[in-house]
C-alpha cells in the first residue's frame, strides 16, 4: 500500500519488536512517562550503542483476523541495534532490526515470518546556514495488520521496500526551506514462496517546504510531485495503474508549557494512465498529535489522521482509512509504567460502497526488573464490521497478549 506522504523529516527509530506485537501503530507513539527509566547503551569510542533482544510468547484467538476465528500460540523473537555518531558538523545513526515469529500450529505456517530492518540516516552541516540529510532504508513489514491490506487480499507475508531519501535544507534560525527527493522501490511476497505482484511499485517524490520558527515551534507550507509505477512480470495490465500526483499542504511542530505535538494537512490529485479507473480530485489526508505531560509519571495523547493507500481492486483507485486515539501513560512506581488506550478506524475503498469499522483497545504493562531487564505484557482487542453484506468475511473479533522479556544493554 502506498505510505502516507510525510512532512516532518526525521529519522524514524521505532523498534521492529513493538511495533510488530502492537498492532495500533498510534498506540506506539505514547511517550513513556519521562521519569521512568531508560537504557543508556554503551560508549564504544566516539559512537555509542543501543542494542536490545526481545523474547515473547503469543495466544490469539484470530490468527488470520478475519471471521475465521481460528486461535493459536506462536512465539515471538525481536533483534534491535543502533550505533550512533555525532560531532559538530554530522549526526550519523545505523539500525538493524529482526523479528520473527513461529507458531505452534503448523496449519499456520504462512504466518511464521521472519522481518528485518536496516536504516542509514545522516545529517551534515555543508554551511553555516545548510545542511543535507540522507536516509537509506532496506526493511520488511507484516502484511496483513491493516483493514488496507486484507482489502487487498494480503492476509499473510511481507512487504519489502527500498528507500533512498535525500533533503537540502537552509535555516537562518528565523526561516527555513527545503527540497527533497525520494525514491521507494516495494515489493510484496507471501510465505507460499512466491511472489504477489499486484501492488509491486516503484515511487518517486519530490517536494518543496518553507517555513518559520516561532517561540512556540514551527510552521510551514509545503507542495510536491509523486509518480507512481507498476512493475508486474506476470500482469502487464497493471500499468494501467500507473499515475501521477500533485499535492500541498501546511504542518506544524509546537511545544507550549506542557503540550506538545505536531499537524499536517494536504491536499492531492492523482491521475490515472487508465480510463477505468476514476481520477481522485482534490482529497485530503493528513495527521495530528496532541501530547499533554502533566508530569514525571502522567502522559495523555491524542492522535488522528487520515491516510491513503493504494489497490489492487479494479474500478478503484485506493483505500482512504480514519484513525482517532487517545490514550495516556502512567508510571505506577519507580520501576513500573501502564499504557493504555482506546482506538476507532474507519476504512472505505474509494468510488465504491465498502466501509468498514474498527473499534480496538491496546494495554501495555511494563516492569523494569533492573538497569538492564524488562518484562512487558500486551494486550490488544479489537472487533471489526463492514458495513457492505459481500464483506462480511471482515466481520471479525480478536483479543491478542503477548508476555515478553527484554534485555537492553
């Protein structure tokens, strides 16, 4: 599925292992409380390492998600490493990241996986005024998480895609302006051993960005270009989906007194090479997060946003979902913290009458054992409708807990 098109360019370090148990991406973005303890890693000469192994055991009640209801246990296996260089005039961080899962029931063999992450982000200071950033990421993603993907037939598999990200940036400390160039090369595979390329892609960005510091943050305005390209060696027809895009918008970062957050808003227009499929005019999509910190031990949020993807489904031209969240975390004692919090999803594939609903719930228990252990439970439940009567296989219900020990250096 095509990625929400981001304007906050930042290095994205999210660990592979909390996001593949928690299947609420939102749910992810809850700070833990700040006076809860953190790993420090370890000092290697000028770098510094942060590195992680996560070991957990799954039970679901609904392996595939969907009206099946079929229930299983798997275990789960997470490899997390940063190595981290800084001076005056360069930040260079490199992750590698590995997860695995493997369920008892061989009748699920096609959702034992294995996913691994490698990113490369640089930021060099060219001038006083100027400094390029570089971001190479090689990762695989779990297919199947989202209303989005089992839309398009993807209960199962991974997702594999090459990023190649460059942004020229001047600030005066007053104003500032960029321009970046993105390249995104995705494919999809299933655990059958063959490739799906439906949604097999190829993307290329390039946007302008200018905006102003404030006291309180920052705001700006932006407008881009995408071509989008089909790459199918069994299905030339998929050309047809093949499309152009234009897009602007306004964000913003703010911090005042305790809250803190950022917004961004846009517009889009994409044509199709094909007739058959109707051009999306004028849409919008965007995100907002609203963190209220009431002190060392409390943090509330608020998230929304509005995406877009792409499908494989004729007549269409891709998949619009709604997410509202709002959760908090809460450091119940020096060595232990809850997150929690509830969630709505709306997904509707475009020009057509199919709509579906989601309701879910994440809790996260987490107990700091000592400097370097972590023992964590999840919980996820969550229960699904569609509005349309041909989809009722989307009707569906689950309760997912995943217990988990973490070591950290």
């Amino acid at each position: 599925m095509k990625a929400t098109f981001k304007v906050v360019f930042t290095p994205l370090l999210v660990c592979l292992a909390q996001s593949a148990m928690a299947q609420n991406a939102l749910f992810d973005d809850i700070p833990i409380p700040a006076g809860f303890p953190q790993p420090s890693g370890k000092a290697l000469g000028s770098l510094h390492l942060d590195a992680g192994v996560t070991a957990g055991l799954m039970t679901t009640n609904n392996v595939y998600r969907d009206s099946s209801h079929l229930s299983s246990e798997a275990t789960q296996l997470a490899l997390s490493s940063t190595l981290t260089s800084g001076g005056e005039r360069h930040l260079i961080i490199g992750t590698l990241e590995h997860y695995s899962q493997d369920f008892r029931d061989n009748a699920y063999q096609d959702m034992d996986l294995d996913a691994t992450r490698a990113t490369v982000f640089g930021r060099f200071v060219t001038s006083e005024l100027t400094n390029l950033r570089l971001l190479f990421i090689d990762e695989e993603d779990i297919l199947g998480k989202t209303q989005s993907e089992q839309l398009n037939n993807f209960t199962s598999g991974l997702e594999h895609n090459q990023r190649v990200e460059a942004i020229f940036e001047i600030d005066n400390s007053r104003y500032f302006a960029n321009v970046m160039a993105r390249n995104d090369k995705v494919t999809s595979k299933t655990k059958s051993g063959f490739e799906d390329d439906a949604l097999n892609r190829s993307e290329r960005d390039y946007v302008l960005l200018g905006g102003r510091h404030f006291s309180w943050g920052k705001a700006f305005l932006f407008g881009g270009t995408q071509t989008l390209k089909y790459q199918s060696s069994s299905t030339p027809a998929l050309a047809e989906r093949n499309s152009d895009e234009n897009r602007y918008g306004i964000g913003a970062e703010y911090q005042v007194d305790k809250f803190s957050g950022d917004v961004d808003i846009f517009r889009f227009t994409q044509r199709f090479k094909s007739a058959r499929i109707p051009d999306i005019e004028n849409a919008w999509v965007g995100s907002g997060r609203l963190n209220y910190a009431a002190n060392d031990k409390l943090t509330l949020m608020f998230a929304a946003n509005r995406r877009f993807h792409e499908t494989n489904i004729p007549n269409s031209g891709g998949i619009f979902d709604e997410n509202i969240f709002v959760g908090g975390a809460l450091a119940l004692s020096p060595n232990l913290y809850l997150r929690m919090g509830p969630s709505y999803n709306r997904t509707e594939l475009q020009n057509t009458p199919v709509v579906i609903e989601r309701y879910e719930l994440d809790v996260e228990l987490g107990w700091q054992i000592n400097s370097h252990f972590e023992m964590i439970f999840m919980t996820n439940v969550f229960s699904q409708d569609a509005e349309h009567s041909g989809f009722s296989s989307f009707n569906a219900q689950q309760a997912n807990s995943v217990l988990s020990l973490k070591y950290s250096l």
